[in-house]
C-alpha cells in the first residue's frame, strides 16, 4: 500500500441533498470518485485514514449521516440490537439511501464507487442494488444487505454492470459472519460480480482488508 500524506477540507454542505461532506486534497485532475460512509455513532472522520492507501488519481469525499444521535456522531438510520437480530427504521434507511442518491445526482461525472463500515455499508449496497446506473460498484466493509431493500434492487440486466466488494470479520459481535454470508449468496443469485473476503477480525478495518479493497476498487474503476 502506498502511504502518503493527506488533508480534508473543512466540512462542505451539498446543496440538493443538503448532506454534509469532506474532500480530499488532490493536485490534479480526478480520474475517478470514491464515496465513504461512516457507522452508527461516528461521523465522517472516521475513514479519513483510509485516504493515505487510496490511489492518487482518485477523488475522495467523506459523507456525514443526517441523524445526530451523539455530540460528534451520527447514523443513518436508527437501530436496535435484539437477539432476534437487528431492528432498524426502515423509513429512515430509505430516507438516507434518496439523500445519497441525490448527492451523487449533483457530483460531476465520473466512475464512481460507493463503499462504507458497518450502516454505511448498509447503505453502500442500497445505492449501488437499487441504483447501479449511478455507481461502478460498491464496498461491504462489516456490513449486511436489508432485507427491507428487496422491493428496489434494480433488474438483472441493469446489475450486470455492477461490482461488489464483501469483506468482515468472523470474530464480528455486532453483525455476525450470517450477514456477509447472506450477502454473499443475494449478490450470487442476482448475478453481481463481487469478492467475498473473510478475516480474522471483529468489527473493524484492518490493513490485509484494506489492501484487498485498494486492488478491487483499482480494477472496478480501471486506474492501474
């Protein structure tokens, strides 16, 4: 992985959507753009070191989620851990994936790849499932598919296009290894090119993750 120095702008505020974003510092011209989003309960600081392994060319907007739910963090959507597994605000989750939808609506053209940790995973596959026009692909990091989503995936001859990039932690406890299996066997049934990449992790970013991540956004985004 390269390691490079980086900087953010100060928070921006896109108008159509009035999400809340930072961009990474690039000298030139972008060939590509990435979007990252936060988990529940962070903002979108927490995947700025990410852009020091990030390829050079590539633009890099880091997205705050609409709901507050503490001093410095937010989600994008609300939930509740049971043991009958996750119950989350279906209402809001859809709210968040039309508000992603337009923030890319406004962003000038170019490949683009939406990814993100956790409930911005979430909300990763709901753009890139139900709207997979807008995006190249899009990254599962310690996430899970809502079944909630099922009524808007797209059909199978717009998917075809799409790549996917699963990955998560077989020692996760906040959203068991089921979850990345099922994602994986959704994307197979609706015939979605995708890696499935389990680690020896909990619910986390590691480095071996990271660099297989750099080499699938590389080639779904053709920038090696």
């Amino acid at each position: 992985m390269t390691n490079q120095d980086i900087t953010f702008s100060d928070l921006e505020v896109e108008s159509q959507s009035g999400l809340l974003f930072r961009k990474r510092s690039l000298t030139g011209k972008p060939r590509a753009r990435l979007l990252l989003l936060h988990g529940v309960g962070g903002n979108e600081s927490n995947l700025a070191a990410l852009g020091r392994y990030l390829p050079s060319s590539l633009e890099v907007l880091l997205l705050r989620a609409p709901q507050q739910v503490g001093p410095q963090g937010y989600a994008w959507f609300q939930v509740h851990f049971t043991s009958d597994g996750p119950r989350i605000d279906p209402q809001q989750a859809d709210s968040s994936r039309r508000l992603l939808l337009s923030f890319l609506d406004a962003q000038p053209a170019l490949p683009t790849v939406i990814a993100g940790f956790s409930q911005g995973g979430i909300l990763s596959a709901s753009v890139g499932l139900s709207a997979p026009q807008k995006v190249e692909g899009f990254g599962l990091l310690s996430g899970r598919i809502l079944p909630e989503l099922e009524k808007d995936i797209a059909p199978a001859h717009a998917l075809a296009s799409l790549s996917a990039f699963i990955a998560h932690g077989r020692h996760d406890d906040k959203l068991p290894q089921y979850w990345a299996d099922q994602a994986n066997a959704l994307l197979e049934r609706l015939a979605v090119p995708h890696q499935t990449h389990i680690y020896d992790m909990g619910h986390e970013i590691i480095a071996e993750e990271v660099t297989d991540f750099v080499q699938w956004l590389n080639q779904t985004l053709d920038l090696d």
